[in-house]
C-alpha cells in the first residue's frame, strides 16, 4: 500500500517521538532486561490509526513484552500527545505489531550457513550452466 508524503511525514514523526516515549517510559513498563525499539510506523489514510511496528532483543518470551506493551497503551499515547501537541493536530491511536524480520533475517543466515558447512549449495566458484 503506497502512502502518500504527509503519511510518511507523520508517521516519522510518531516514530521518533514514539522511541522517545518508549525510552523513558519502557522501563517502568517492561523491566530493564527488553531492548525494544521502533522499527517502522504506517499511518492509515485518515492520520487516524499508527501502526506501530516494533524489534524486542534480550528477552526470551517476546510475547509477554507485547502484551505489557499492549495493557499500558493509553499511558503510552497519552505521554506521545504531550511531545507531538505541537506538531500534529490529532493524535493517532497507536497500534503495535512486532516485526520479527531481523530474526527472520538472523534465522535464514543459520539455514545457509548450515547448508554451506554440509556442502549442499552447489560449487560456488563455477559459473553458471545456460540452459539454451
């Protein structure tokens, strides 16, 4: 979905003041032990709704971060309001998603490392067959 230039504008300003918001207020919510930081915000069409999405690191249950995350959404956009009054005349409500691609990413590199240590990707420094 293509978002148009004042989408984009909003949405960095929800992500900057947002990792703000998270960095202050993140400890009180979910402990010392998470590392959570903002990896992309959409916003919908009507500047209604920003979608939030979010990277964890260090803990193991990711999960229970979110659901914290989720039960102290009000305090969250509340303290997002007081740092984005100036800039915006409405504040988003503010939906949060987890975004596992660098765990995905940090998952394949295993697969091919494994496979390239088993030998199984092939001659690497052959060229490639044509099939003409």
């Amino acid at each position: 979905m293509k978002q148009t230039k004042r989408q984009r504008q909003v949405g960095q300003i929800v992500k900057r003041h947002f990792s703000q918001v998270l960095m202050y207020e993140g400890r009180n919510i979910y402990g010392n032990e998470a590392l959570v930081t903002v990896t992309n915000v959409f916003m919908t069409p009507d500047m209604g709704i920003a979608k939030v999405y979010l990277s964890i690191f260090n803990v193991e249950n990711k999960q229970e971060v979110m659901l914290l995350l989720e039960h102290d959404l009000q305090l969250l956009k509340s303290r997002l309001a007081s740092r984005v009054k100036s800039h915006l005349r409405r504040v988003p409500d503010i939906w949060v998603f987890m975004d596992d691609t660098l765990d995905e990413m940090y998952r394949l590199s295993q697969v091919f490392d494994k496979l390239h240590e088993e030998k199984q990707m092939g001659d690497e420094s052959a060229p490639a067959k044509s099939t003409d």
